[in-house]
C-alpha cells in the first residue's frame, strides 16, 4: 500500500544558531622576556608564544634557572591567582633588537592578554655607567606604557630605585603623562619578584561570580618580603607619586596602594567592564538569525544585553547603588539619578524617531548611553571614641 511522505503535512527544519564571540581573557599575562627557551620548547613556542598554567610547565620549557620560570613561580604562588579568573600565564619571545612595545604590538595579533609583565629589566641589564643605554631603557619603558594605555591593557612595571618617583624619574614622567594603565610598583629588594607576584595576585578576579571584585589594597603577596627601606617618609611620596609597595604595617606585611593614578582595581574592573560590553553588543547583532529591525523593540534587545552586562557587575561588585554626583546628565535626569540610586546603573538611548537619517540609512543604531557608579573600596578608617564617666 503506497504512503503519502508526512513532510506533505508537517516541515521541519533546523536552524544552527549563528556563532558570537567568547568574552575576552582580560587575566591573561603575558611575559615578554629576550631569554632563550630550551631546545625541546620549538614546538611549544612555534605560534610565537607559549601558554602556561603552572610554572612546572615553565620551566620544562625554559629551565629552573630562568627568569621566565622565576617569575611563574611568583605569579601562581599567589591565592587566588590568574588561574582563579581563568586567565594564563603567556611567555612570549621577543625579537633581536625588539623594543618592548614594538613587541606588545606585534604579541597582540598572535593572543590576546589583558596584563603585560616585562621580563627584561632595564635598571639590572642595562649599564650603569652608559647613561644612553639607561635613557633608552626608561624611553622603552615609557613607549611601552604609552602603548598599553591606547590598548586597554594593564603594565606592571618595578623599580627598584626611589629615585624613581624624583623628577624626570621614570615614575615620575608616568603620573605626569596620566599614564594610568602603567601600574608602578616600588621594591628597593626583589622588585622583579614583587611585580610578578603583585600581577598573579591582582589579575584573579572571576567576573562572573558574586563579590568577587577586590583592592590590591592591604592584600598579602607570598614569596615576597617587605621592603626594609619604605618608611613613613618614602611611604608618603609614594602615596603622592601613585605608587604600590610592600611594607611591613605592625609586623604583618601588605601591600600599601595609592589612587593618586588610579586605583588598580578602578582600572582593571573599567577593563573588563568596557571589553564585556564589545562583546555583548556584537552578539547581539551576530547571533540573531534573522535581524534587530531599527525600532524601540530592536533597541530593547540591544539594551538587554548591556542591561545583562551591567548586572554582572553589580553582582560582582564593581558597581554598586548610589547618588549619582556628577553634573553629567542624560536621557531622563530623574531617571537617571533614580535607578543610580537603586542599581547602580541607568541605560537610555536616543528615541528612533530622533534619529538622523543619514545614520538611519547606514543602518546604525541610535546612540546608547550609560551611567554606573563605582562601588569603590574602603582603605582606611578613623574611629572617635566618646567616654563618660
């Protein structure tokens, strides 16, 4: 008995969703070193760079004796670590001659990384008593610093010289250039030791958990003693100068910051926050499957998943209810203030209607604005005690 086929009836088809991006590994940490691997670490190294996630592994590559290996130990000696916010440790080789933001710039096509920690130190290679080779290295330096800033990138960079923070000095120039992607950090003793120690430590946050956000303020660092040489004197110029060390505060050391560039972890949460943000908006257009039409209901969707991403970072704790101080206002000032006031953050973008129609035609979207407010950290406190008799 012959059979009429059921797609007569019934059609069914199935529609792959379209691909997004995966969100950015701002915890990644490149080391940029002019060491030289080991013979078996061709294969390792034969994209240009090496990912790690241990420092066994580092050293299998680059032997226990180098500075690459060194510096591993100190970044996931720290708790929690790179590995904690799902980042790595890069190694990546630079080239004969290659200044390092040349390198920077050349790494950036091959892997993505959020930190850069320079494995040549310009104060130990460099010749003291060659003072163009000083000058070239603290002009690397600079560039680099420079570099990072345009990139949404995070430099750490160690000084051992108090001299540092003196005018003309390397920091300096830094805080004067409002350079504040460049993190300076001081250590009169191993300061290579505490910049690799303070990057595994501070590039740990999992943006995706609930407060989970931190200050390096006050934190511990293992494997790093505190400096003998900061004292309340030195201590004050750094809080001036913007400048992290590592001191001893009644026997217990820590890390002591200064926001005089910027709070690290300001800087840092900005990162990721902005970098999140790219990517919700492209999945937003790149994985619907047919498309978001130029209307209040397309610019919803769109709204949606920003409004997402700024959820997560009330969650996380980058941003926090509270009064809205700034002059800045838009949308609905009212509005505005009052979901400051009860989320953290307000969304608003420009009427469809409004819209030019030059930009209409070429198929942007209404331009989007948002407001946030820092949760910010506490760091010190000051108590009056009334007593009655």
């Amino acid at each position: 008995m012959p059979e009429i086929d059921i797609t007569n009836v019934v059609q069914i088809s199935v529609s792959t969703p379209p691909a997004g991006l995966a969100n950015y590994a701002v915890n990644n940490l490149a080391y940029f070193t002019d060491a030289t691997p080991l013979p078996e670490a061709a294969a390792s190294l034969s994209a240009g760079y090496a990912v790690y996630k241990s420092p066994s592994a580092v050293a299998a590559d680059w032997g226990h004796g180098s500075r690459p290996y060194q510096a591993a130990v100190a970044v996931f000696s720290q708790s929690p670590n790179i590995l904690t916010g799902g980042g790595a440790f890069i190694i990546i080789p630079m080239l004969a001659g290659e200044l390092l933001a040349a390198a920077i710039l050349r790494a950036n096509e091959l892997v993505f990384f959020g930190g850069v920690l320079p494995g040549k130190d310009p104060w130990v290679d460099a010749d003291p008593n060659a003072a163009p080779a000083v000058d070239y290295s603290h002009a690397e330096a600079i560039d680099a610093a420079k570099t990072m800033q345009t990139m949404d990138k995070l430099l750490f960079l160690a000084s051992p010289e108090i001299s540092a923070m003196d005018e003309g000095g390397l920091f300096m120039e830094i805080k004067e250039a409002g350079l504040t992607h460049a993190r300076m950090l001081l250590h009169t003793g191993d300061h290579l030791q505490f910049a690799a120690a303070y990057a595994g430590r501070a590039m740990s946050t999992n943006f995706s958990g609930s407060a989970t956000t931190a200050t390096m303020h006050l934190k511990d660092l293992a494997g790093v003693s505190p400096d003998p040489l900061i004292n309340e004197t030195v201590l004050v110029r750094c809080q001036a100068g913007g400048v992290d060390v590592y001191v001893s505060i009644a026997g217990v050391p820590k890390v002591f910051t200064s926001g005089t560039n910027d709070f690290f972890d300001d800087i840092y949460n900005l990162i990721w926050f902005k970098q999140a943000l790219t990517v919700a908006g492209f999945n937003a257009l790149a994985t619907t499957s047919t498309k978001i039409p130029q209307t209040e209901p397309g610019m919803s969707v769109l709204k949606g998943a920003y409004r997402l991403i700024c959820e997560q970072a009330l969650n996380n704790g980058f941003i926090a209810p509270g009064a809205w101080n700034s002059p800045e206002l838009f949308g609905n000032p009212e509005d505005l203030r009052q979901n400051v006031v009860e989320r953290g953050y307000y969304i608003y973008a420009q009427p469809v209607n409004q819209q030019p129609q030059t930009d209409r035609e070429a198929r942007k979207a209404p331009l989007v604005q948002m407001a946030v407010k820092f949760a910010g950290a506490i760091h010190s406190t000051n108590l009056i005690v009334y007593i009655n008799r």
